[in-house]
C-alpha cells in the first residue's frame, strides 16, 4: 500500500498543475503574432509613404509635356504660360494687350483657348523670323 500512494501522490503533482511548455508555446505563439501585425503595419506605413513621395516627385515639376494637352481644350493662365514656357504674368500681359484676344473670364481667372495660344506662338515666332532676318541681312546698296 506505500507504493500505491506514493504513485497517487505523484500523479496528483504532475497532473493538477498547468503545463509550462504549453504556456511557453502559447506566448510565444502571442509574441509572433504581435510582431506580424507590427511588420505588416510598418509595411503598409512605408508602402504609403513610397507612394506618396513617388507621387509629390512627378507632381512637384510641371513641363509642357506633362499637361494633357490632348484632353484639355483650355488652360488657366498658369498652365497656359506652363505650356508657352512664359510667366503668368506674360500671360496676362498678353490678354490686357489683346494681344490673346479670346478667352473666357472666371470667378478664378482666365481660361484660354489651346487653339488660340498656339496661333498667337506661331504668330509670334513668324514674327520674330521676320524681324531676324530683316536685321541680319546687309543691303546691297549700302556696299
């Protein structure tokens, strides 16, 4: 009868506790799924700033070639002196002058025929061509 309640007695020991190796695996099992969810939000952290950052860098410089020009029939005096290469305020100059004589007037500003600031550029360039040639070339009489 010893024997029968020293096993009992060390039955009750090891069964009535809790398992450390199951807690240990249940943290650590914790402890990997608060680190996933970290790397995974400072994934979505950087994705967005990457996307963002690539986003201000092609917005940050206009040229003409990145005004859809093919889609817009009219431009604001901004994206218009964009487009001719000029300052806005040579743009406005232009259309005080008359020299620009159609556009539309808007609670914001101007907007401004495509067609009619490329007629007034080759008018302009025609014009200059002109005015270079006349120059650089000598008379005949005065030699």
């Amino acid at each position: 009868m010893a024997n029968r309640s020293s096993s009992s007695h060390q039955a009750r020991r090891t069964g009535g506790g809790i398992n450390p190796t199951l807690v240990g695996a249940v943290f650590l099992g914790i402890c990997i799924l608060i680190a996933g969810l970290n790397i995974g939000g400072g994934l979505r952290k950087l994705n967005k700033t990457i996307t963002d950052t690539q986003f201000a860098s092609t917005n940050t410089v206009t040229t003409p070639s990145e005004i859809s020009v093919g889609q817009k029939k009219y431009l604001t005096e901004k994206e218009a002196g964009e487009y001719l290469n000029l300052s806005t305020d040579k743009i406005l100059e232009l259309i005080s002058n008359g020299e620009i004589p159609e556009y539309v007037k808007t609670e914001t500003g101007y907007s401004i025929s495509i067609d009619k600031l490329d007629a007034w550029f080759d008018n302009e360039a025609y014009q200059m061509k002109i005015k270079n040639n006349s120059i650089s070339e000598p008379d005949d009489d005065e030699e």
